[in-house]
C-alpha cells in the first residue's frame, strides 16, 4: 500500500477523507512559532533575557505548539487534505494560527503577569510566525516546481477544462514522476479562466481553437478535463483530434472522481459509447405512469432489439399485463429474461405469432384485449429488403394493417407505431415501407376514438445485426472492416434512450401525427471505425465497399413536404401523417418496386 493510500479513508457517503498525519510540515510550523516567539523577546529585551522571561519563552512555545497541533488537526492542516501552498490550506493554516495566536495570548496574560512587557508584543508574534508559515509552504511549491520536469518519454498534452478537475489533474501529471503525459497548455472557454495558470502550464485559447493549439503546442495527446462532458463535445474534440493524429484521453466519471481524486494513470481513451450516446433524457415520468400503469399493454416484435428493452421499460410501470408478442422464439425468451427473470416460455405473456398472419393477430387481440399497443415489428434490414421486397411489403406494411385492424377490433385506446428515420424522404424499400406504416396508423386514428400515432428515430447503438456488432466482428476475425462510404453519417441514440423517449411519445401524442426524436448531430461511420480499430489494438484494413442500393448518405428525420411543430416534451418533435388507407397505398407499393 503505498503512502497516499494508506492516508485515505472513506467515509460513509463515499467521500475519500485524508486522516495520517503529515508530521514535516507539523515540525516546520512549530519552529515558525518557536522563531518568532524567541526573536520578539530577544529584541524587546535587548538580546538579555532573565530566567523567569527565558521560562515564559519555553512555555509560551509549548503552548503554541500544542495549540497549533490541536487547532490545525481540526482544520485538517496536517492531514494531508491540502495541496502545498493550496488556497485551502492557507486558508486552513489562518484559521489555526489565529486560534493559536489567542491562545498564546491569554497563555502570555496568565502566565506572564508579572513581567513587563505590553500584550501587544505577544500580538506581533502571530503574524511573524505567519509570514513565516507561508514562506515555508512557498519554499516547498519551489521544490516541487524544481522537481516537475517532463520525463522524456512523456507525450505532450492539452488539457480541456481549466477548472477544479483540470487544475487538479495537472498538478497530479506535472508532480507525479514518471508521468506519462505532460501537459503544456489548458483549454477553456469560461472567459473568467483565461488568466488560469498551474505551475507553467496556462490558459492557451478556448476550445475552438483547439486545432491551432494542436499544432502551436505541438501536443500529441488531448486530455478532457471537464466533470460531465457533453457527448457532442466529445465528438468534436474526437473528430479534431483523428484530423490532426493526436490521442484522446478522457477522465473517469464524477462518482469515481469523487470517490478517489483525480489521477493521470485514470485516464482512459474515449469509447464508442462516448461518441455515439447522448445526454440522457429528461422523462416526464407521470405522462408515462398515467397510461401504463394498470393497462393491459401489447408489444409486437417484442423479441427485438427494441421490443424488448419497450418491455422491460413498461413492465417497471406496472401494467395489469404485458403480452410480449414476436415470430421469433428466441427473442421471447430474451424478451422474458429482461422482465421476469426467467426464460420459461410457459406463460400467457409470451405470444408466438407472425403479424402476417391476420387470422393470429385478430385471435391474440380478441384474447388479450390489450388497451395500449406499441408495433415494433418489422423487417428492418435496408439492403435485404432491396433484393426482397416483396417481404418488405408483407411485413412492413400488410403486417402493420393486420395489427392495426385487429387493435381497433378491440378498441385499443393508444397505439405506438415505430417508424424510422428511413421513412422520412424514403429512398429504400424499408423507407417505403415504414412511411406506408405511418401513413396507415394515422388513417387507423381517423376510423376509430383511440390515439394512433408514429414514433420515428434514427439509427440505435448496438441493435441486434446493425453496423456496431458487425464492425466489432470484423475486428475479431481480423478484418477487413467494409464501410461503404467514407462520408457516410448516421443519427444515433442508445436503445433505453429511444425507448424512453417513445413512451414518452405515447403519452403526448395525438392521433394522426408522427413524434420524431430529437437525435442530436449525426456521426461519421467512419470516425467510428477508426476508433473501434484504435480501441482493438490491431491493424485493421478499412476498405470501402460503395453506398449500396437505396442507402442514404446522409439520413433526414423529417420529409421536405413535413411540416414540424414542437411537442410538449423538448427533445420530440412532431408532424401530422397523411392518413391513407391501405388501397390509397398502391403508389407506395409500386415504389418499393414490388408488382401487384
Ligand atoms: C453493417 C455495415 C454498415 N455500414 C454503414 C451503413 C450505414 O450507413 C451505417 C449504419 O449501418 P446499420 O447499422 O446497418 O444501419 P442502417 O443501414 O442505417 O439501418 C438501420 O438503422 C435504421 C434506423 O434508421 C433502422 O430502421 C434499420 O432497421 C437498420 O437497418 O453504417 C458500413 O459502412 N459497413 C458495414 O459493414
């Protein structure tokens, strides 16, 4: 165990508290003390003390001394909370050397009664000695200074954030020996910042700047310093650094910081998850709880990516029921997993049906009339439903007419489609299909009382067959990793985010209109890759394979002809869907390339 944790004790709220005593500086003050006490008797006596004043010298040192001790292991003076020469400790060492100045003082009144000098002179001593205290503290900040070379093999580093975390960790990278980062400059946009300066390393610029500094520093190592940094901001710090070749670094989270204080050997490099999750939602929980909680709720494509984490969300909201309802077995099982606990597949809840089917679908719902409906089933595979789309269609489209009709059978009161972002300017089968989707459930919302809605988002991180766990996969088996464009972005958010949000949706929206998510910026497949070869280790070819059939550069979350109004929750917005039913649909149909 090494000294500095050997000095760290948790206390119960997790808060590291630095209890060994640090006795060099505790010797250094006294002698302050014991300096100041001995000079202001010597010049006031004329360099000729009596006995009884040389007495009254020792006492008065002695009672300094244990004062000093007592008042500073109260203000955790010699505790090891401070850094050296910190504005904390000097604030801390003032508390202790006033409250043992006093009591020097009444010490000095008490015992020294019989001998003539002024009080004052007892008053004097207290800032000598402090003057003193502070000019040892300053020495050591010279020492160290001294001491803080870079060790050669040390990569120079910009530090973004230039507040308590970024000073901190520069005083740990300069003092720490052997440090693998040495910082030669800080970022920070706060213009009450820009005079910062730690030890020699000062305020540079603000992040915009961050190119230039690159190269102006000669920095080949980014460290962002900032509690809670924004995932756009990473992004860019991100998407600058691959530009200029130079290493990101990021800090651990605030409850780890908290737990332990900052160290360079906590860096970390910045994750995928860095680059492609978002700032969590705000859910407004009560818009939720009021029409889950107690319904009997059905969730089509349950077994999905998607469908399954819906049910675990709605199942923290204590429906009545919740019929969990895929073609897929396995994906039951999974969907069962994630909400009960077991994979039994021996209950009601789990429903093995294909949508297609409309005899099954019409049965299921006169079964379980369910009074709240999430469709997340759906044939989702872009270049699959190119070379069949006629699947497409069957599924995506007649599917979602099955499951409509049936919930207006049975008076389903709320219905959530899962649209895509793909639907929006389609220019692929899935787009088609999906747009065709929307535009049946909003004309379901015309047939029946109920609130039938869409819910349109982009891409999800991680879903089961999309570009993450494939390019993971390349990497493992050494690759090439297939990218078909190098432009190519994609709007992301995480799985439990999207769901949220379409919970969310459900409880706010009205019928006829399509809830779109606000997705934030959209991100380069390609920075993507690069980071997940930099995560692996390996070198791993990328080679580009050409924008397949109907895939988009760049995806749009609304349509040139949409005309998008905020919605009650900030981060969705909304547009109303021309309701059409299905034999209104033939031109969607013919798009998608499928003959009737
Ligand atoms: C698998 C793979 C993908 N890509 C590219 C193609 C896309 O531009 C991007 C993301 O690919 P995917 O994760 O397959 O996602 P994408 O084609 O956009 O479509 C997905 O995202 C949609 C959301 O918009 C879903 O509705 C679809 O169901 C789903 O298939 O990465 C590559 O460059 N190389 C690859 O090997």
């Amino acid at each position: 165990m090494t000294a500095l944790h050997a000095a760290e004790q948790t206390d119960g709220h997790g808060l590291v508290r630095r209890t060994r005593f640090s006795p060099y500086q505790y010797y250094f003050d006294i002698a302050c003390w014991a300096v100041a006490i001995i000079a202001a008797y010597l010049i006031y006596y004329n360099f000729s003390l009596t006995p009884s004043q040389v007495v009254l010298v020792i006492v008065l040192t002695l009672v300094a001394s244990t004062a000093q001790l007592f008042f500073g292991w109260l203000a955790f003076l010699y505790r090891r909370r401070f850094g050296a020469g910190s504005f904390d400790e000097i604030r801390a060492l003032m508390k202790t050397a006033f409250a043992t100045g006093l009591t020097m003082v009444i010490a000095d009144l008490i015992a020294g009664y019989s001998i003539d000098h002024p009080v004052t002179m007892s008053l004097l001593i207290i800032p000598t000695a402090l003057a003193m205290m502070f000019g040892t503290r300053y020495v050591q900040r010279l020492r160290q200074l001294a001491r803080a070379v870079p060790d050669r093999k040390a990569t120079r580093t910009l530090v973004i954030g230039a507040g308590e975390v970024g000073t901190n960790l520069i005083r740990q990278m300069v003092t720490t020996p052997g440090a693998k980062y040495w910082p030669v400059g800080m970022l920070d946009d706060a213009p009450e910042k820009s005079h910062v300066q730690v030890y020699h390393v000062k305020v540079l610029g603000t992040v915009r700047e961050l190119p230039e500094l690159i190269v102006q520093a000669g920095a080949k190592a980014v460290v962002v310093a900032v509690a809670e940094p924004s995932k756009p901001m990473l992004r860019e710090i991100q998407a600058i650094a691959d530009e200029y070749d130079v290493n990101v670094k990021v800090i651990p989270p605030l409850h780890e910081l908290l737990e332990r204080g900052i160290h360079p050997t906590d860096l970390r490099d910045i994750s995928t998850d860095d680059l492609l999750g978002r700032e969590p939602v705000d859910t407004n929980v009560e818009d939720i709880a009021g029409y889950l909680a107690g319904a009997r709720v059905l969730v089509t494509g349950a077994g999905g990516s998607i469908g399954s984490v819906l049910c675990e969300q709605i199942s923290r909201f204590h429906p009545a029921e919740l019929i969990m309802v895929d073609r897929c077995e396995t994906g039951l099982q999974t969907a069962q997993l994630m909400v009960n606990g077991n994979g039994l597949l021996s209950t009601k809840e789990t429903v093995l049906a294909d949508i297609r089917d409309s005899d099954a679908v019409r049965e299921l719902f006169e079964e379980h009339r369910p009074q709240v409906v999430f469709h997340a089933a759906a044939l989702k595979h872009l270049p699959m439903l190119e070379r069949y789309p006629e699947e497409g269609w069957k599924t995506n489209v007649v599917g979602t007419l099955n499951v409509l009709e049936a919930a207006a059978a049975v008076g389903v009161e709320r219905f959530v489609n899962i649209s895509t972002d793909k639907a929006a300017n389609p220019t692929s089968v899935l787009g088609y299909t999906k747009r065709a989707a929307e535009h049946l459930t909003s004309w379901m919302g015309q047939q029946t009382d109920g609130r039938y809605l869409s819910v349109r988002f982009g891409n999800v991180i991680g879903s089961r067959g999309s570009m993450l766990p494939t390019f993971t996969r390349l990497i493992e088996q050494g690759g090439p990793l297939t990218i078909t464009h190098p432009e190519v972005t994609r709007y992301f958010m995480t799985i439990p985010e999207a769901c949220q949000l379409v919970l969310q949706a459900g409880g706010i929206g009205s019928p006829g209109e399509v809830m779109i998510l606000d997705m934030g910026q959209p991100v380069k497949i390609l920075n993507i890759a690069k980071r997940m070869i930099a995560m692996s280790g390996k070198d791993i070819e990328i080679v580009y394979t050409g924008l397949r059939d109907g895939e988009k550069l760049h995806e749009d979350l609304t349509s040139d002809s949409e005309d998008v109004r905020p919605s009650a929750h900030p981060k969705i917005s909304c547009t109303a869907v021309e309701p059409l039913s299905i034999s209104e649909l033939t031109y969607v149909h013919a798009s998608t390339k499928v003959q009737s």
